[in-house]
C-alpha cells in the first residue's frame, strides 16, 4: 500500500475558470447569421425533419453549469502522481465523462501495459474523489444563470443530463440556480444504465423533456465523450469549450458549432433560437 499524502490547499491553486479559448468562428454578424443558418439546415437535411420544433434545452452540468472541470483535473493529476504514472496534457479533460475505473485502466494501459486490478482501481478513485471535494470551488460557469433564464424566458424547458450521481445535487442545483430544475426535468448517473459515451442519458433527456424527438430539443455540453452521446441520439449539438482542448476535438466528436463560452452562448443563442423557429426546408 502506497503511503498518501493529506491533500493541501497548494494542490488547489489557479483552480478558476478563463475564457481563454478561442471563437469556433469570428466575423461579421451578417457572416455569422448565414453560417448558423447552414449548419441549422444540414441538421434538418441529414435528420430528414422539415422544422425544429424546439420545447426542451438540454444542459450537461460540470463544464456547463459549474466551473468543476479544473478540480476533477488537478485531482486526477495529482493522484497520478502520487502512483508515479505519467499522464498526458489535457488527457483527464478529453476522458470527462468516462467511469472513474475506465480512465484509470487508460492511464494503466499507457504506462504498465496493464489494467488496474480493483483494488488499485479503488484506492486511487477514493484519492481522487477525496482531492476532489478539497479542491472544488462550487462555482457556477460565468453566463450559465444568464443561459438558463433566457431559456426559460423562450418558453423552453431546461433539461439536466448529468452522469453525476450524487445524492445533494438537486439541493446544490437549487442553490444556484433557482426553481430551475426539478426531479422530472433531471437525468443523474441514478436513471441510466449506460452512462455517456452511450446515447441513453439523452434519450432519457428527451423523455423527462416531455417525450420529446431529437429535432424538438438542443443539447448544451463541453465533452467529447458528452457530445459523442448527444450527438447518437439524434439531437442538434452545440459545445461550449469551457476547458483547455482544440475546438476540433469538439467539431469531430460531432458538435454542429463549438462557442468558446457560456457567456458566448448567451450572446448567440437568441439569433440562433429565432432561426431554429423559422428555417424550413
Ligand atoms: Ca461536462
């Protein structure tokens, strides 16, 4: 057994959020509205849907809603380290979203050509979760209030999919956020069986937004892994970069834009909401 270190306050510094990534796209307003209206009509053309017939926005949570993507990759780093196993830049960012054991086994893989057996496996996620609660702030990504309000304000209903299951986190998102979500309009780790990459948690979106299709809602997320799952079940996606990867890596997971912020969403979502409401092909 690996003698651990008890976490520090050092571990945690610089953990806030920056909008330091660039714009999928910049220009003109006149430019932009043309390329969104592209990408609009591409969807509906590959989903063969004549309309959007919007009710429902679909939010992930951490790297949307809250700025706890810097806390879960300071703690995978750090407890990385403490086993003396190298990880790569942005590596915990681009596996956001894959169950704790799987990204372990990645990190196995590269460096002992081996998998974790479950007790590694287990001791090394109980030291990351523990780094975790010291290291995260709480705070809410800039803009995702202002996002939800405009939602809600459009008559559309905001739908959490998060593989998240803890048990205070209706309770938190209250706090933050609130009369927003309720127990009906949230799918936690809880509902599914196959977390994302698996489509199941936004099929399960769709239902808790109303029984809805894929062309009657929009998803909200900032993982390759998120996006991937969004994007199997059918529905048009849209990602926030809210952390350190190229925006590519985000486009070829399947995202039909990639804004570089929740509050470059708040600017861009209502011209985008008037032509999902109008474009008909
Ligand atoms: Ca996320």
């Amino acid at each position: 057994m690996r003698k651990l270190a008890a976490p520090s306050r050092r571990d945690c510094n610089n953990l806030q959020y920056r909008e330091t990534a660039r714009p999928h796209y910049r220009g003109p307003a006149v430019f932009l509205w043309i390329q969104m209206k592209e990408i609009l009509i591409d969807y509906l053309e590959r989903k063969q849907q004549e309309r959007f017939d919007l009710k429902a926005v679909i939010f992930d949570m951490d790297g949307v809603l809250y700025d706890s993507m810097p806390a879960h990759d300071q703690s995978w780093q750090q407890v990385m380290n403490e086993w003396a196993l190298s990880h790569e830049p942005g590596e915990f960012y681009l596996h956001e979203g894959r169950v704790g054991k799987e990204t372990i086994n990645v990190v196995f893989q590269r460096n002992l050509q081996r998998d974790a057996t479950d007790e590694e496996a287990k001791q090394i996620y109980a030291r990351k979760t523990e780094l975790f609660q010291h290291c995260n702030n709480g705070n809410t990504i800039p803009g995702a209030k202002e996002v939800l309000t405009l939602v809600q304000e459009k008559e559309l209903t905001p739908v959490l999919v998060t593989g998240s299951g803890q048990p205070s986190l209706l309770e938190r998102l209250d706090h933050h956020f609130p009369g927003v979500f309720t127990p009906g309009t949230m799918v936690t780790a809880f509902d599914v069986v196959n977390g994302k990459p698996d489509p199941e948690p936004f099929l399960r979106g769709l239902q808790k937004g109303g029984d809805l299709k894929p062309h009657q809602a929009i998803v909200i997320e900032n993982a390759p892994l998120g996006i991937e799952a969004a994007v199997a079940a059918g529905i048009f996606t849209i990602a926030v970069n809210t952390g350190p990867l190229p925006n590519a890596i985000l486009s070829d997971a399947g995202a039909s834009i990639v804004f570089a912020s929740m509050s470059e969403l708040l600017d861009k979502l209502p011209p985008l909401l008037h032509l999902a409401g109008t474009i008909t092909i």
